[in-house]
C-alpha cells in the first residue's frame, strides 16, 4: 500500500516538479492520491507545459519502483514535513522544504543550539583568524556549526566544528551523488561520517545556479542566528542574511575597515541593523536567552 508520504516523496523526486508546484498539488488534493489518477493532459491544469507534464506523469508511472528504491539506497534518509524527525525550527519558516535528504547524524536536526555561518570564498588574509578568536567558544561550549559547504568561510567553518568534535550541518545545493564543489568532496564525506549533509534536492540532481540561493534559506532556518564572516556588496552572503531577518532570526556581523571591498557587504548588514560582533559572548549572551526560552516552552 503506498501512504501519503511515499506518494509526497516520489513527487518531490519527479522532474520538473519544485516547492511551489507541490504545494499547489496538496492543495488541490491533501492525500496527493488523484495527482496519480491525472493523465499528462490533466496535469497541465497546474501551470506545466505538455512537455513537463508528460515528464512528470513518466515518473510517476513508468519509473516508480526506482524512485522509491532509490531513497532507499544507502544511508540516505528522506523526511518530509510531515514526519515527526523534520526540525522544529526549520518548519517554522514559511517556504520550508516538503523534503529533506539527509546522510549522517540526524539526531543534530533536533539541536536548538546551533548557529549559521557564512562568508566569503575568496575572503581576506586575516579572515580566517577573526573566525577562530570569534567561533572557538562557542563551538566549545557546544554550539552545532550550520554552513552551505562553499570553499572559503564556509569550508573553515565546518572545519572548526569538526577540530572541536562538535555538531556541523553542510546544507548542498544539489544532490548526494553531485557534490560540489568537487574540492570539498572529501569534507563532506567526513562531515557524513561526523556530522551531517542535508539537501532537499533527491540525491541523482545536479547542483544549478539557481539552487544555491534557495539552499540559504534553509542554512538559516536551522539556526538561532547566523554569522556573516566576511561579504562583499554584492555576495551570496547577503542573502542568507536576509533571508534570516525574514524568518526573524539574529543576524550577527564581523565589522571591516570601510575601504576592505571584503567588508563592504557586512558594513552595510550592520548599517542596516545587524548586530556588530567583537566576541563570542556578542553571540552567546543573545543566542543563550533565545534558547533557554525556547526550551522552557517545551
């Protein structure tokens, strides 16, 4: 008998298919069962092209029992929005996935102490040093270390969380079989073994341009906060950054000089009401009041 959330997982892995369109089929139908019972022709009804709905009816019928051995595969765990292991801060954002893929400690979802960071991938020379005095505390008071596995800040982050033997999420922008980029292929494999890789995208899809900027708002959904290292005016950073203030988290800043183009992005998040860093207790005395409310409601 195929449930609910086998029909939602095999959906979210079909082609073509994206959060907005999922969230117009359970719309449609909360049991998702008619979308099986439409032929191609009537699921153009939601906006596809002939071309993308016979894609989509292909995978529903004619590749189904791959599609679902396929999550199956390894230890690669989906969860969707649904089940009780999906994390509690995630759902709260408005766009949360309808799936995850995870590999690794899953356990770490569960984490209410867990702080976003990101950065430049070309940073500065001195970068690097800034995170450390910043981030050693607060990875050795136990704070899991949320990231987007990017070279750069993204990279030494992980590594710090991972030197310290504390918890650190790699949140891809594409699937398990896909890692990029392909220098950090090595890392992530340790943080699948010591941490967690998470990704909403099925294993089997490629990274593309545009699945980046959507991956970041997961980075942040995560966490309590999150940290932006270094950014320049126009950096990817940024839109971590706001995609935090959106879903109402701390956004937290390293200040630059103001003629650094590397500083130019955080300058301006702190212009603009981000909070201005110094030391780790900048972080962990805002971030500890959220977390202690936030269990004592539990």
């Amino acid at each position: 008998m195929i449930t609910f959330r086998s029909r939602l997982i095999q959906l979210h892995q079909c082609r073509g298919t994206d959060w907005k369109l999922l969230q117009s089929f359970l719309i449609f139908d909360p049991t998702l069962q008619s979308i099986y019972d439409m032929s191609a022709a009537q699921l153009t009804r939601f906006g596809l092209s002939s071309g993308q709905a016979i894609l989509l009816y292909e995978d529903l019928h004619i590749k189904k029992p791959w599609r679902i051995s396929h999550v199956k595969a390894g230890d690669i765990r989906a969860i969707t929005r649904f089940d009780e292991a999906y994390p509690e801060r995630l759902s709260h954002i408005y766009d949360a996935p309808w799936v995850i893929y995870c590999l690794g400690n899953t356990m770490l979802l569960s984490e209410m102490k867990s702080l976003s960071v990101v950065g430049s991938r070309n940073h500065s020379t001195h970068a690097e040093a800034m995170m450390k005095h910043i981030l050693t505390p607060i990875v050795s008071s136990g704070w899991t270390v949320v990231s987007g596995l990017a070279l750069g800040i993204d990279t030494l982050a992980h590594q710090l969380a991972l030197d310290h033997r504390t918890g650190t999420i790699a949140v891809l922008g594409g699937g398990f079989k896909h890692i990029y980029p392909k220098e950090n292929q090595l890392l992530a494999s340790i943080i699948a073994q010591n941490g967690l890789l998470l990704s909403e995208y099925p294993p089997n899809r490629r990274p593309e341009k545009h699945q980046f900027p959507e991956r970041n708002r997961i980075i942040s959904g995560l966490s309590a906060g999150t940290l932006i290292v270094e950014a320049r005016k126009r950096s990817g950073s940024l839109i971590t950054a706001d995609q935090a203030m959106e879903q109402g988290r701390d956004v937290f800043c390293l200040p630059g000089r103001i003629t650094d183009l590397h500083a130019e992005g955080t300058n301006r998040l702190i212009q603009q009401g981000a909070k201005l860093v110094m030391e780790a207790n900048d972080i962990l005395n805002e971030l500890s009041n959220i977390h202690e409310n936030q269990t004592s409601t539990i």
